[in-house]
C-alpha cells in the first residue's frame, strides 16, 4: 500500500505539481484548497503525512494545525510555504508540525522530508478509517470511523497511537 499525502495549499500550481511529481514517485496523493475542512477531510481520510501551506485564505496553515493539535491529532504535518523567516519557522514548528519547508524548493527536497517523517513515525496507518461497526464497552463507545472514544454525550478525539 502506497504511503497518501494530503496536500493542503490554496495555489493550483504548486498542487498540481506536488501531486504529480509524488504520484511518480510511489504515493497517492489528495488535495484540499485551504485549511477550513482539513479535521472534517481527516475524519474521513487518513494520509499518512499532511503537507500544509501556511497563507491560505479562510483558514490559514497556523490555525488549521493549531485545531488539529488542540483536538489531540498528531497526524504527521510538513509546512510548505513562503514564510521563512527564523521566527515564522520557529511558530511552525512550536504548533506541532513535523518540519518546515520554505517555498520556493525543490520538490525532492520536499520528498525526502515527507520520508524522513515517515520513518520517525513508524509503520504506516491505514489511508481510510475502519469500516467496523462502534464498539460498546462499558458506559463507553468506539467509533472506528471518526476515530473517538464517547462517553454519554461526551466525545474525545484519540491520537492515531492511542487509538492504534
């Protein structure tokens, strides 16, 4: 099964041209125009690597991972984008995310990120959610397909190794 990125950038340029270049070189590769629906897109389909463009309209990079993190999500995440500055890189990466690319760059560049990330994180999860049935246990509910854990009314976002 090949490795899935998830590229989020709001350019049709530089979409179309990551999503070719990764797809020949061994992964599936999906587009998101802009940060608004990315943990809406995760709960639906899980990429093994997120790579993520800052200066976005509606939803910017920054907030789009701050929402992420703050949900308990540690999908692996890669800023790309034109902010590079120390201070603007050093913000990247104090949100959560797993490296920082500065545009403009070389596409291999980026591809040697993504499988440096990958290997930090270990094995591969699955591209798409579970489709099993929710599994009860308890007061408690699993649900395989948005990946939480409730409890009566109350809903908890699992990381991918807690709910691995």
């Amino acid at each position: 099964m090949n490795p899935q990125v998830l590229i989020v950038d709001d350019d049709p340029v530089v979409r179309d041209l990551l999503c070719r270049f990764l797809q020949s070189n061994g992964y599936d590769a999906s587009v998101l125009h802009d940060g608004t629906h990315l943990q809406r897109r995760l709960e639906r389909e899980r990429p093994s690597v997120v790579v993520l463009d800052i200066m976005m309209p509606n939803t910017d990079g920054l907030r789009a991972l701050t929402a992420l993190r703050a949900a308990g999500d540690d999908i692996p995440v890669i800023f790309v984008t034109a902010r590079g500055t120390v201070a603007d890189r050093i913000i990247g990466l104090s949100l959560g995310a797993d490296d920082y690319l500065t545009k403009p760059f070389d596409p291999r560049e980026l591809l040697a990120r993504i499988q440096t990330v990958l290997r930090r994180r270990g094995p591969a999860t699955t591209s798409a959610p579970e489709a099993r049935k929710r599994y009860r246990f308890g007061p408690f509910e699993l649900d395989f397909t948005t990946r939480t854990l409730s409890r009566e009314e109350t809903r908890f976002q699992r990381r991918d190794s807690e709910f691995a």
